[in-house]
C-alpha cells in the first residue's frame, strides 16, 4: 500500500514599515487571508494553525509582495481599488457577507453600519455588521475604514481610529500632513 504525504500548507508572509506603522501580510496559495498592523506576533500566527495539519511559513513571495506593494500605493494615494485575491476560507458566512458588502462601498465614501445592515436585508443588524467588521482580517483591502456610525461618529478600527482618520483623508484627497504622523 503507497504511504499517503501529506503536503505542509504554505503560508508566505511579509513584515514591512509604511506611513501608518508597521504592516504585516499573510497569505496561503489561495489569497491574502490577514493584514496586521503592528509587529508580527509569531504565537499568534502558530495558533492561528494549530490543529489544521501541517504548515510550512515562508518569508515573500510574489502574493504577499503584491499586495504590499499595493497597500503602499493605496496609503500614497495612487491606489483607488485592490485586485488581490483574498482566502477568507476560514470565516463565518455572515462575516463574509459583511464584508462582500463592505468591500463595494466606494473609495472615497463612508456608509453607516444601519445601511450595511439594510443593504444586508435586516435593519436590526447594525450591532452584527460592527461585529463582523471588527473581525475583518484583512482591513484596508477590505475598506471597514468606510463604515460610520449614522450621525457621524467613526465608530472603530481595528488599528485606532487616529489610522482611520488618515486613510478617511487619504481617500478624501486631504493633505494628511494635516493629520500629523500616525502613532505606531
């Protein structure tokens, strides 16, 4: 009988420093399944695969580069929509239900978490959809940075809201020197 390999996972990631702070990409053949900002936390990452068979990580690689080179663009403001694949495999379907919604909010324009929920079908969500998007876990090319509250207030993000306040200007074609430097 021929013995069965099993074939490790391959989970290329990149660490690199950007105008907000330090940014860290993950990504599995199939897409970019995480953006961090901050540093890597290997533990983390270890946990994140834990039980899910073998995993080779591998520093680079064209996915991850790609789209840190488009993460850059778009932080420079050069960039107005990400063409990555994305592997959100491992989310809830209401999740990525979410966050296909949030994802065709346009560059530049904020929507309220009330219209996200009625785009959804169910006006009583809100609470939901600010749930699901504080779970995203590739922020930026899943732009959860356009979601407001209904009079105005930023609600939150996932890297504070002084980062959401720049990428809000940024996609508003503000100075953001007006915003200072972004805490790291």
């Amino acid at each position: 009988m021929r013995e069965i390999v099993e074939r490790p996972l391959v989970i290329s990631y990149l660490a690199f420093k950007s105008r907000i702070g330090n940014i860290w990409l993950g990504a599995t053949p199939s897409g970019i399944f995480r953006l961090y900002f901050g540093n890597l936390d290997t533990e983390a990452l270890i946990d994140f695969f834990r039980g899910k068979g073998s995993v080779r990580f591998e520093v680079g690689g064209p996915m991850v580069e790609e789209a840190a080179r488009q993460v850059l663009h778009y932080l420079e403001g050069k960039l107005t929509k990400f063409t990555l694949k994305v592997d959100l495999s491992a989310e809830s379907t209401f999740c990525k239900r979410v966050w296909r919604a949030t994802s065709k909010i346009p560059y530049g324009e904020v929507r309220s978490y009330g219209w996200l929920a009625n785009r959804l079908g169910n006006p009583g969500l809100a609470r939901a959809v600010g749930l699901a998007l504080s779970k995203n876990p590739i922020p930026i090319i899943i732009p959860c940075h356009r979601v407001i509250g209904s009079h105005g207030w930023l609600g939150g993000f996932s890297a504070g809201l002084r980062i959401k306040r720049y990428l809000l200007a940024i996609e508003a074609g503000q100075s953001v020197l007006d915003f200072g430097e972004p805490e790291e």
